[in-house]
C-alpha cells in the first residue's frame, strides 16, 4: 500500500495520494460500491477505503505494489467467475492498468448488501 495513503482522512485523500497508476482502478470502485449501494457509508477503516451498510461491512480496497485488492466479497457464490482474481478467501487481486471487471463486482456488492439485509431481519 502506498505509505502517505495509509494517513488519509477520507477516501478522496487515500485516492490522491496512491499510486499514480492505481488511482483510476481506484476511482472505478469507489465509483462502483457507491452506485451499487448509495446508502453505503464511507470511511477510511484498517488505513484504506471502506464501506458499511445498515452498520456492516459491506467492502474495501485498496492499493498495493503490483495491485488492487477487494475485500469483503462474497466470492463463494461467484466461484468460477472469481477464480482468476482470488487471492484468498474474501479477496480479490486486480493487476495494475487492467480493466477491472465491473459487471461481476457489481453482482458481488449486490451479493453482500443482500447478505446484509438479510442478516438484519
């Protein structure tokens, strides 16, 4: 992770001061989690951007050396689709300058804010 994003306030910060060649990847999932969930609330936690809903976690990312990382996923249900990103249970690893693919994290955010709201019934 870039050593001055691990000091951001807030997730406009953690963005502006990663990597320069991270910072669209980041932007695309800041973008994607706050579309798919915009009663998502957001905040630096554990020093990258992170998303609760109804008071839960709902995902996080962050920027690494020679990737993106998502966390929090509910990849169990997407095994096949997820395999090539897997990285270890619950996370997914994006190279660098690849486009992320969007309509499968999509499904994932969707996954894990139902997850949620189940679990609040």
């Amino acid at each position: 992770m870039a050593e001055k994003a691990k000091l951001a306030k807030d997730v406009p910060e953690y963005i502006a001061t990663a990597p320069k060649e991270t910072r669209a990847q980041l932007r695309e999932l800041r973008k994607l989690v706050t579309t798919v969930v915009p009663k998502a609330v957001e905040s630096i936690g554990y020093g990258m951007p992170y998303y609760k809903y109804n008071g839960r976690p709902l995902a996080s990312f962050a920027a690494f050396k020679e990737h993106v990382s998502v966390f929090a996923m509910p990849i169990h249900e997407f095994k096949a689709e997820t395999k090539p990103y897997l990285a270890s249970k619950g996370t997914l690893r994006f190279p660098i300058g690849d486009d992320l693919p969007a309509a499968l994290l999509t499904r994932l955010v969707k996954a894990r804010a139902k997850i949620i709201d189940a679990e609040k019934r």
